[in-house]
C-alpha cells in the first residue's frame, strides 16, 4: 500500500491551525508594550488559512509511515510559518528571508542558535515569540499533535513514539487524550513555576534585571533546553540566585518527562530506579567537576564558588543542549572548550525536551561494548545487554550504534561544508570554530565558538553554510532517522 501523504499534510494543517494561538498571544504582548501587533496578526491569519486549506485533505489511520511524514513536515511548516514574524517585525539581518528562517528553525527546533546581533534593534513582542517559539518546539508542538490526534482518533502513540523515539511517554495513561494532557499540564506547570520563582526574585531584589517580561522569556526556554535569551549577555545578565535557579531547571528540562510526572505523584525511587537518569546525573556531576578543576587551574575567576557556578552552569547547559551562556566562555582556555565541545554529543534522557544523541543511547553503546570486552574473554558465553534490568533486545543495539555513526557523519560533512564555504566566501573561521559550529547547529545545541561564540552570532557565515545549518537543525531535532526514511524510494513505493 503507496503511503497516504494526504493524511500526513492534513494533520500538519490541523497543527498549523493551532499555531495561529500562540501567534495572537504574541499579538497582545506587543500591545501591552505598545507596539505594532499588525505582523503578528497577519501571520496568525496566514497559519490559519494554510491550516484550513491543508485540513481538507482527506484523513485515514495514521501508520507509521504516515507518522514519519507528518512529524518531519510538521516541524518544517511550523518553522516556514514561524519565519513570517521576523520578516515583517523584523529590522536588520531580518530583511534576509534566509536570516528569518534561520532564526525561526532555530526556535522551533530549540537549537538558540541566532543571526541576532544587535537585541537592542527589534521589538518586545518579535524577542517574545522567539521564546514562545522555543517552548513550542519544546514539548508544546508534540502535545497539541496528540491531543489533536487524539481528538480525531488516529494514531497519536505512533507520532509520539515516533517523535521521541522512545515508547516511555505513551506509558503515562491508557488514552493518548489523557496522556497528552498529562504531558501538557506537567509543561505548563514547570513553566509557570519557574517564572514565578525568578519574578520572585526580582521582587526580593535578588536578581534586579529579572523584570516579569525576562522572567517569562526565560522560564519558556529554560523548560524547553532551547537557549534564546532575550537579553545580549543571556544568563550572564542576571544575579547568581537566578544563575542557580535555572541551572537547576535546565536539568530538570533534560529529565524524563515520565520520571518528573512520577515524582509529583510522590514516587520518589523512579529516580534511583532509573538507571539512565543515574547515569545522566553522574555525567553532570563528573564533567562539571572536571570542568571546574581546570578552571581553577587556569585561574579563571576569584574564589571558589564563581568557579564552581560558572562551571556548573556551562557544563549543564551545554550537555543539555540548552545553550545559555553567563559568560562567554569562548575566552577559555582549549582545554575546557573542548570538553564543552565533547559535551555537545551529549545531550539529556530520552522523553525530555533535549536534543543531541541522548544519554539512553550512549549507555547502551557503554554496556555493549563492555559485553564485546567480556566475550572476547569468554567466546562461550551469552551476555545480553540489560538496562533497568529488562534487557535491550539486538536490532535496538545496532539501532542505536547505526544512529551514532550516521550523527558522526552528517556532523563531519557540515563541517566540511562550513570550512569550503568560509573559505571560499573569505570569511576566516578556524577548524575548530568550524567543528563546533557544526556540532553546535545539527546536534540543536546554539552556541558554538569563534564568530558564533555565546555572545556572537551566526549572521557572517555565508549562504551556503547557513542553509545546510537550517536544513541539519530540521534534520537533528527529528533525529535523522524520519528524514533518511522519507528519502528511500521504497517509503513512496509500498
């Protein structure tokens, strides 16, 4: 059976139709700071009637390959539609429709990877749906798909198995109805908590600049593990308490949304039952450590406990993938830049809002390789791979080191991509600026260093470049597999 496109862009529509909310929500922010709401309205409209003309193709079930379809179109629709606002709100780099779609990829895809140079030049409400942008890419796109689909009675496990690749989340409830609105109510909460926690701040005069308008832009990127800050000097313009607070929520952002839902039913041992989240734990607590060590070697700040803070901070962020800065630690020595660097093939557990290759996955890579130690002392012996215990069956093995492998390439090409285009367009970016880059755009981190260090941006780096960075952040944030799938002919065959 030929697989049934019209349902997938039907869905996209009904997902598109939802984004005009959000759109009108970023409308009235721009009138409460007396601004223009007209480009955001206008781009409201537009979801809109893409979303109804999309919609009246007709649906069936959702198979799997219907899935693939409909979440690798989603996120590319929803990032074309998010551009809308930058190019008509916009100023500057924006006058680039490349430049906007950038910047809109980016957000839905929680890259925060950014082609803003100057903060100072564009509006409240543009900076504002930046950051709604990013918390939609979050988790919020994946909650109104199934909520959707749950609605009209497809295939909302498959999208959600499919998006997350993992099969934890549709454990959470019986009806995927439910589940959605488990996931969403869980979000928004974490959301709302955050932000009232740092306005508390502001208010206790703690953290001066954390006024309710950098309060909310903050909480809605921060449980996202996306990055964009409205602010130039992101974190770093803010007081310690709220450097803490959100490192905190950062770590909290990369967790397993199944392992955070149980805890606010008082299931406190999901945490030590979890081996993937005892393992994610101790890689924070041993890469911060490591990390702190040689910026105390180096001598970097006065007194241990900005050592300890900064370090924490960059570690987290980056092994999140969330990609704050309270420094620009592109001023660092190499020897902790390239464990930030390693820290990017990190990223947080499986069934969280983070990107990148996921802790599940390199701690089935750690034990298989340990079994291949240990049957090449004992070639008689069975071992199979367990984790929690239950035991990873062979085809999520090769699974798993086939997506790492093809990570590694993919990275490898667009870095090379990146280094002929610089040179060719004379535009001097080192090898390693190159690599981070890279890693930096594909792997969703933002970030990287060199031109697009914490407190640069990715507006220089050529056409060609920052095409292939949209194109890889699309590609990373679906996790590759949906997209190679889309690109064999026997997916459109049968």
């Amino acid at each position: 059976m030929r697989v049934d496109w019209r349902t997938s862009v039907s869905l996209v529509g009904a997902v598109l139709k939802g984004l005009a909310v959000p759109l009108a929500v970023t409308a009235l922010v721009a009138v409460v700071y007396a601004e223009p709401p007209t480009p955001f309205l206008i781009s409201a409209a537009g979801s809109l009637l893409a979303g109804f003309a999309l919609e009246r193709f007709p649906q069936q079930e959702l198979y799997p390959r219907e899935a693939f379809l409909m979440v690798a179109l989603t996120w590319l629709a929803v990032a074309l539609v998010g551009s809308i606002p930058f190019l008509l709100a916009g100023t500057g780099v924006f006058t680039s429709p490349l430049n906007a779609l950038f910047e809109s990829m980016s957000g839905i895809t929680t890259t925060g990877a950014t082609v803003i140079d100057d903060f100072s030049a564009h509006s409240r409400g543009l900076l504002f749906w930046r950051q709604l942008l990013q918390w939609l890419g979050g988790l919020g796109i994946l909650v109104l798909a199934v909520g959707l689909l749950s609605q009209l009675s497809v295939g909302g496990a498959r999208l959600m198995e499919t998006e997350t690749q993992t099969e934890d989340l549709t454990k959470l409830a019986p009806r995927m109805s439910r589940t959605a609105r488990l996931l969403g109510s869980l979000y928004v909460g974490l959301t709302l908590l955050l932000a009232v926690l740092l306005y508390l701040l502001f208010l206790l005069d703690i953290a001066p600049n954390m006024d309710p308008f950098n309060a909310v832009s903050h909480a809605l990127t921060t449980l996202a593990t996306a990055g964009f800050s409205p602010e130039p000097d992101s974190v770093g313009a803010f007081a310690p308490a709220a450097q803490y607070l959100i490192t905190l929520f950062m770590f909290v952002g990369a967790t397993n949304f199944v392992i955070l839902y149980a805890l606010t039913q008082g299931r406190t041992q999901a945490l030590r039952e979890s081996e993937e989240f005892r393992f994610y734990a101790l890689l924070v607590a041993g890469v911060t450590a490591l990390a702190t060590a040689i910026l105390a070697i180096d001598g970097e700040f006065t007194g241990a406990e900005p050592t300890i803070r900064h370090g924490l901070f960059q570690v987290v962020s980056i092994l999140t993938t969330t990609g704050y800065a309270t420094v620009d630690f592109n001023l660092w020595s190499p020897a902790v830049k390239h464990v930030l660097f390693l820290c990017m093939f990190v990223g947080g557990m499986a069934g969280s809002t983070t990107c990148s290759i996921k802790t599940f996955r390199w701690l089935v890579v750690v034990k298989s390789f340990r079994r291949e130690l240990f049957t090449e002392l004992h070639p008689e012996a069975i071992r199979p791979v367990r984790l929690g215990g239950d035991i990873v069956d062979e085809e999520t093995v090769h699974d798993t080191t086939m997506y790492i492998l093809l990570s590694i390439v993919i990275f490898v090409l667009l870095t090379v991509i990146v280094v002929v285009d610089s040179t060719r367009s004379g535009l001097a970016v080192g090898e390693f600026d190159a690599m981070s880059a890279a890693a930096s755009t594909f792997l969703n981190i933002g970030p990287a260093f060199g031109a697009a260090g914490p407190y640069g941006s990715y507006a220089d780096f050529p056409t060609v470049s920052k095409t292939a960075m949209v194109v890889l952040m699309w590609v990373g944030r679906i996790e590759i597999i949906p997209v190679l799938v889309l690109l064999t002919p026997r997916f459109w065959r049968s």
